[in-house]
C-alpha cells in the first residue's frame, strides 16, 4: 500500500471516532498553592452516612486522588492532624444518548500486480450510553474556601460499573491541571 492512501485512510478513521467530553477545572486566584503541603477527606460531608461501610467504588476513586495528590508533592495528612487541603467529591450517572455520524470508508490494497480499492458508507445511528461523572472539590479549611474544583466525565461502558483503569485514567486527567508542590512532576 502506497503511504498517501494509508494516510488518507487513517484521517479518515481518526476523524470518525468520538472524543470523551472535556474536563472542566476552576482555581481560586486567592489561593497560594505553595503554602499546602498536607491533604485529607473532609468527613463533614460523610457524617449523615458513617454508619455505612465505604464501598469498592469509593475506595477505587479515593485511591486514584490519593496518588495522583501524592504524585504531585502532597502528602496525606496523619490522623488526628489538620490537613492544608480538605478533599470532596461526588459521583453520578445518567443515561446520554451517543450518536454515531454518517461516515465514508475508503481503502486500497493489493498483492503483487494485482490492486483493488473500496468505499464503505455506513448511515448515522444512536444509542444509549450510562456515562459517570466525578466531581472534586478542593478546600482549604483555614479559610474555608474552595481552591480548586474538576469534572469529568467518561462513558462507563457495559455493566455501568466503572473499572479501576477508567477510574484511574479519569482522575490522572482531571487532575492534571491541578497545581503540583515545588520540585514535584507536573
């Protein structure tokens, strides 16, 4: 196969798949990020609920902010200290309806002298998908205000379930913005 059509071919099929929705984070313009150096779950917002154990889910999502926090430079604060930086967030899911565009397929090919080409035309279709949002809210207690806030959202495939590699993939974007300490990876 000759280069320009392998590359016609694959604009083509790159331009026909579906990007996940884009991230959307706020950082407050007051807060010195440099200052915070210790993060923890904020339990205020677990108080109505701590009768209930903490599912395999929220230990999934928790595990994944924990390391992206501590990947870039925060530390998670000992029990009975008083964090920098309180942590909260909340999870949903809805039903969306995905749309597939009319697309055109266009592919050549051939063995020794022979050649051959093709069109494949596909129509525009819909289908329900279950996609899961993860809100993060950042606050900084001592003055108790939010530094920082994000969302994402990805399609939670079959099951509806999210698995610890989406979980982990969604929170590495999400927080990728988010400020890193001094001399920590960005």
């Amino acid at each position: 196969m000759k280069p320009l059509p392998l590359l016609i071919v694959l604009i083509l099929a790159v331009g026909c798949t579906s990007a996940p929705p884009p991230v959307h984070t706020m950082k407050s313009a007051q807060a010195d990020f440099n200052a915070f150096t210790t993060f923890a779950w904020d339990k205020s917002k677990d108080s109505d609920v701590s009768a209930q154990p903490v599912s395999i889910l929220d230990s999934n999502i928790r595990a994944a902010i924990g390391s992206e926090f501590q990947r870039k430079g925060y530390a998670e604060a000992a029990a009975g200290t008083n964090p920098n930086l309180l942590l909260q967030y909340e999870t949903a899911a809805a039903e969306k309806v995905k749309s597939n565009p009319f697309r055109i397929g266009i592919g050549m090919g051939g063995v020794g002298s022979n050649g051959a080409a093709g069109v494949g035309v596909s129509s525009p279709s819909a289908k329900n998908v279950r996609e899961g949002t993860l809100v993060l809210r950042v606050i900084d207690p001592a003055r108790n205000a939010e530094v920082w806030n994000g969302r994402v959202s990805r399609e939670l495939g079959k099951g509806g379930t999210p698995d610890p590699e989406l979980i982990n993939s969604a929170v590495a974007e999400l927080l990728q913005e988010f400020p890193p300490r001094a001399g920590a990876p960005k």
